[in-house]
C-alpha cells in the first residue's frame, strides 16, 4: 500500500471518527465535571478476594457520605492488576494516561506498587495505597501525592518486640520467607526486640513460596530459643501453624508473629493456632462500637464478613472523602488537597489514626492471641505507632 | 550438628523426597512413555488436594475422600486422554506445552469457581493424629510416616507393574518401539489411556494424601511443578527408578540446604540439577 493510500485512509478513517462522535466524547471527559477515580486492584488470582474486599471498602465509605467526592458525581475505572509485577507500570499507566483519572487507588502487592509508584511519581497523579507495605513506597521513594492507608510491612512487628521481652522471652528464633516482606518485617522486629534488650540467636530464612518447613522446626527445637517469631500470610501461614503444632513445639516453644500469619487462615489451621500471639493495626474481633457498627453496616450490604483488607479499603476511601470535601471537590487544587489529606483525622474501624510526615498512618498496634478460630485483642501493643520514614524527602 | 539432630533431618529429607517422588513418577511416566509434556501435572495435584477437603468436610470420612478421589480421577484422567491429548501425540512439544498451560488456567479458574479461593485445612484421620516423640522438645506427627508409607508401597507398586505384569511388559515395548509393539498387536491407544490416568491418578493421589500437612490454598498445583520437574530432569526423563533416585536426592539437598547453607536454599537444587546435567545430560538414568 502506498504511503498516501495510507495517509488518505487514516484521515477518512479520523475524520469518520470524529464525526460520529467517537473521539469527541474524549476530549470533553477530560474537563468533564465527574472526579475520575481508578481502581487498580487484584480482582484475579491468589489476591483476588481482597482487592474485592478492598473494593468494597471504598465504596461503602463513600456512598455512606450520599456518592460524591466534594459534592461531585464520581465515574469509576478498573483495572485488575493481577498481582502481576511485570505489568504494573503498563496497568498503572491504563488508569494514569489513558483514563485520566484524578486519582489512583491501589493496590496490594508490593511488587506491582513499585510499579504504579513509578507511575505516579512522574505523572504527579494522587494516589492512595490501600494495602501494599512496601517500605519504599513512603521512605526513600516518597511522593506528596502518595498516601497509605495501611502499614508498613514492618509496622507490625515494629511492636512485637518489647511484647515478647515483658513475657520474658529473651533469646527468640526468627524465621520467615526470604523476600521483600519478609525482609522488612525482619527490621521491625530485629529493631524492638534488642532495643527491648533481646537476642535474636538464629534467623532463618526458606524462599518464597517454599512450604516445606520441617528442617527448618527440627533446628528450632534444637537451638531452644524462648520464643519463636516468625511472618508469613495466606496458605504458607496455615500450613507453618500446623506443622509447629504437629513437631510438637507447639505449648513448650511460644510462637509470636506479624498479624498476618492468623489473617484468614484460623479456620483451615484449627486449634493448632490456639495460643499464638501476633500484633497488628486491626482485629475482626475489637470491641469497640465504632467496629461493631461498621462490621454490621458491612454485613449487611455486602453478605459477607469484613476482614482488615476492607477496613483499610474503607479508611482510602474516607481519606479521599476528607480531601476532597476541603477543595470543594477541585482535585486539581494539590497544594490544599494534601495538605487536608496529611492533616485528615480517619476514624477508623481500626481506632483513630493519623498520616506521618512520610505519609503513613500512625496507627495502634493491638496485642491479639488466637482462642477459638478468632484474634482476640487482650491489649494494645504500642499506641500510636509511626513508621520511621527513613530516607523520605518531600520535595 | 550432633548425631540426634543429623539422624532427624535425614528422616526429614527421606520423606520429602518420597512425596516428591510420587508427584514426578505420574510426571516421567506419561513424558517417557507417550512423550507428552504435561505441564497441567500440578493441577491434579491440587484439584486433588481440594477434592479431599470438599469429600472429607462433607462426609467426614478422610478413607471415603482418597477412595472417592482415586476412582474419580482415573475417570478423569481417561476422560481427558479420550477427548484432549489423544489428538496431540503426534503433534510436537510446543504444541502439548500450550494445550497444557491453558489447561493450568482452566483448572484454577474451575478451582476459583467450584470451591472458591479460601485457604482450607484438611484433618488428620484419628487414628493417624498422634506424634511420636524424638527428642524432649521435638515429636515427630504419624501422619508423616504414614505418607512415607504410602509412597513406598506406591514405589514398590510401580516398580512391580512395571517390571513384571504383562501390561506393564506392553508399556515398555510401546515406549521403546511404538510401531514395532502396534504391528505384533499390542493395543497401544488403550496402553496410553491406561499410562495417562495412572499419571492422572498418582498426581491427584498425591494431593490427597499431602492435603492434612500441606493446607489446601490456590495455585499450590505451580509450585510443585516445578520441583517435579526438576526431579525427573535430574532422575532421567521417563525413568521411574531415575525419578526415586533424584527424589531422595533433591530432598536431602534442600533439607539440609535450608539448615546449613540458608542464603543459598532457594537456589540449591537447581544448581544440583545444573550439575546433573553437565555431567549427565539425559539426566541419572535415561531410558
């Protein structure tokens, strides 16, 4: 085909577009009067559920408050992310350029944040992390425009350590999945427990998603440390309680964790959990009657039980509430919006909490113990927690 | 490391090799005697896992899941044999490899879709709940020993169908010469249908069975996978003896690599097969 046919074509072919009115409606979006917000979730996979969950969260929060953002209609865009890393600044990228949305919400995985952080760090999108504990993504690669509604990855662990020196426990086994969160949730740890003047005699370690952990339990029997403390979420959690039940460490080893070993996995691991200590921003079970009516309020429009995924889902979207309602709803007006957004108060499901300077919340961290498939919270853990945010320099 | 603790891990390591062992058998008998690459080989093993948790929760009974589950994949693995890989044993690998990965995706979503995506736990049977104590600290669950069990009577098994029934004499003549054994009347269309399910079956069996200590979660099929692969590339592809060996040997790599070497664990038994490999390029023991 000659370069002209082509020409010509293309041209008709715009032209055709254009007066059909399929390239028109683009254009006027972009100054349109709806807030433009994007979801970019996992709505497949392993993490299928809590981007659900998530999903869920903001919605509730925002039709609680009559469906708009400082009074204006909102048009929702959704991309699933798929937990997928190698994708996440090309799914970013489908919300940030091609949508044009005013503000991105997501995500859960770590590895994909990195990916939308690149994104928003270049685009100056606003962007509310409902999940992901990335320590990155509000320390050394901080942005104005990046807010967390969730944790660090070591933010729980963080306040562990002076826990387990209290009960005694002065020399502790660590043991985890040698990856990022793993990592990290090291720091946390290693950090409280010797400042609380503990030792930590072995640290081990098995890559990830590796389940085989039985080497691994007969060296903690035989290095007898007071306590064991460990993180792992999901299926590998499951599977780490019942085979330290099953080796018999169980009652005579006292095994401490991340919050996230006895998230969603009480039921499959069964009352070989029973008596594990962890420490986290939330519990299902917090007797409080801000928690109980939200739990209610959730029950009831989504048929289902909220777990912390949703309150954090829940807390994005009363954040974006709050900043928006102090612009009126001008989400291009930045300087005021995050500025309302680092002083919003967020009255959580969780307890109040506020955003450290890095932009993090500064949250307490409940003592939980497992009894009968449930975490219930005997106390709080460390109030007022704030992660360190080495590094960040909002410029 | 003293003696006690030594003799623990080699217990640890025999038996992880021997569950690895029984996911590669299926994996090296339909590569090495139909020459299918079967990469869908983890998802039996999961849908095996998931089966037993469905029968188990529902009738309470974890002996009624495993019979169930075995009948049931044998139907399964015929049925797939009849309507899907029938028609690609003549096609080339690339061909089988893309027919199996999109059935990976297909049996998640069905996964997704039936039982949802929830992490399940499956109970030890009563009788095989207790643990045996090793050291003051440390007991050692019967279940493990039980599955130990299970996978050398399944070894031994293998080792005497193949070796000395009359079917298994006809599955090793299709596999050495598969027109020389049509010609003198072997029926070699129902020795792959039967070669498949057995694969089929030992995989699902092997979920089963894994299921009370290994938790039933989604996507744990991709996992063992590759493990298996990595077991019957080192053992020789299509060599069930090969696949014991190196079973054994890529448990007692990564049990005592987790304990002595840590910062290398993940990368240990590659780095095995590696060695395998430039040493032996067919791998321990290619038929």
């Amino acid at each position: 085909m000659t370069s002209r046919r082509l020409v010509l074509t293309r041209t008709a072919a715009i032209v055709g577009a254009a007066s059909t009115g399929l390239l028109l409606p683009q254009i006027a979006r972009a100054q349109g009067n709806k807030v433009r917000v994007g979801l970019m979730l996992p709505y497949t996979g392993t993490f299928a559920q809590l981007g659900v969950a998530i999903e869920n969260g903001i919605h509730m929060a925002i039709d609680e408050k009559g469906g708009k953002l400082g009074g204006r209609e909102i048009e929702w865009f959704k991309v699933d992310d798929e937990s997928e890393p190698a994708k996440g600044v090309e799914n970013a990228n489908k919300l940030v350029q091609r949508d044009k949305v005013d503000v991105l919400i997501g995500t859960v995985h770590s590895g994909v944040q990195m990916g939308i952080q690149k994104v928003v760090r270049d685009s100056g999108t606003l962007c509310i992390i409902p999940n992901a504990g990335v320590h990155a993504a509000t320390r050394a690669l901080c942005a104005p425009n990046v807010f967390r509604t969730s944790f660090t990855n070591s933010q729980p662990t963080l306040a562990l350590g002076k826990v387990m020196v209290d009960k005694g426990h002065k020399k502790a086994v660590w043991i985890t999945w040698k990856y990022a969160a793993g990592d990290e949730a090291f720091e946390g740890f290693r950090d409280s427990y010797t400042k609380a003047g503990g030792t930590i005699i072995k640290e081990l370690g098995l890559p990830f998603p590796n389940v085989e952990f039985q080497a691994l339990l007969t060296e903690i029997a035989s290095l007898r440390p007071d306590a064991v403390a460990c993180f792992f979420a999901g299926g590998g959690a499951a599977k780490f309680i019942k085979d330290y039940a099953a080796a018999g460490l169980k009652g005579k080893i006292p095994l401490y964790g991340s919050g996230f070993l006895t998230e969603g996995v009480l039921d499959a691991a069964g009352p070989a959990a029973d008596g594990i200590i962890t420490t986290m921003h939330y519990s299902d079970s917090l007797d409080t009657p801000r928690n109980k009516q939200f739990r209610l309020a959730y029950a009831k429009t989504f048929r289902s039980q909220p777990d912390v995924y949703a309150v954090q889902g829940y807390d994005s979207g009363q954040l974006l509430l709050q900043g928006a309602a102090a612009v009126k709803g001008d989400l291009n007006n930045k300087q005021a919006l995050y500025k309302a957004m680092e002083s919003a108060v967020i009255d959580s499901p969780r307890g109040r909490w506020t955003m450290s300077k890095s932009h993090n919340p500064v949250q307490d961290i409940y003592l939980r113990v497992v009894e009968n498939k449930e975490n219930k919270v005997i106390g709080i853990a460390a109030k007022a927690l704030a992660d360190s945010g080495a590094g960040c320099k909002m410029g | 490391m003293d003696l006690a603790n030594f003799l623990i891990q080699l217990l640890n390591s025999v038996q992880y090799g021997l569950l690895l062992f029984m996911l590669a058998a299926g994996l090296t008998l339909i590569f090495g005697i139909m020459g299918v690459v079967n990469l869908a080989h983890g998802s039996f093993y999961m849908l095996g896992a998931y089966l037993a948790w469905s029968v188990s929760s529902m009738t309470g009974s974890f002996t009624l899941a495993i019979i169930l589950g075995a009948v049931l994949s044998i139907v399964f693995g015929l049925a797939l044999e009849r309507l899907l890989f029938r028609h690609f044993y003549d096609r080339d690998h690339l061909s089988q490899v893309l027919l199996t990965f999109g059935l990976i995706y297909i049996f998640e979503e069905v996964r997704s879709i039936l039982w949802g995506d929830d992490v399940h736990g499956v109970k030890i049977p009563d009788i095989l709940s207790a643990s045996l104590p090793l050291t003051d600290n440390l007991s050692y669950p019967v279940y493990r020993l039980f599955m130990s069990g299970v996978c050398i009577a399944l070894a031994i098994g293998l080792y005497l169908l193949i070796s000395k029934t009359r079917l298994g004499m006809k599955i090793r003549a299709g596999a050495f010469n598969r027109d020389m054994a049509e010609a003198l009347g072997v029926n070699i269309k129902l020795i792959h249908a039967i070669v498949f399910a057995m694969g089929v079956a030992l995989a699902t069996v092997a979920g089963m069975i894994a299921s009370p200590v290994s938790s039933v979660y989604p996507n744990m099929g991709s996992q063992v996978l590759i493990i298996s692969f990595v077991v019957v590339v080192i053992g020789g592809i299509g060599s069930v003896r090969g696949a014991l060996i190196a079973a054994l040997l890529v448990g007692l790599v990564d049990t005592f690599g987790k304990v002595l070497l840590p910062q290398l664990a993940g990368m240990l038994i590659y780095m095995l097969m590696a060695a395998v490999l430039l040493w032996k390029p067919e791998g321990l023991f290619r038929q």
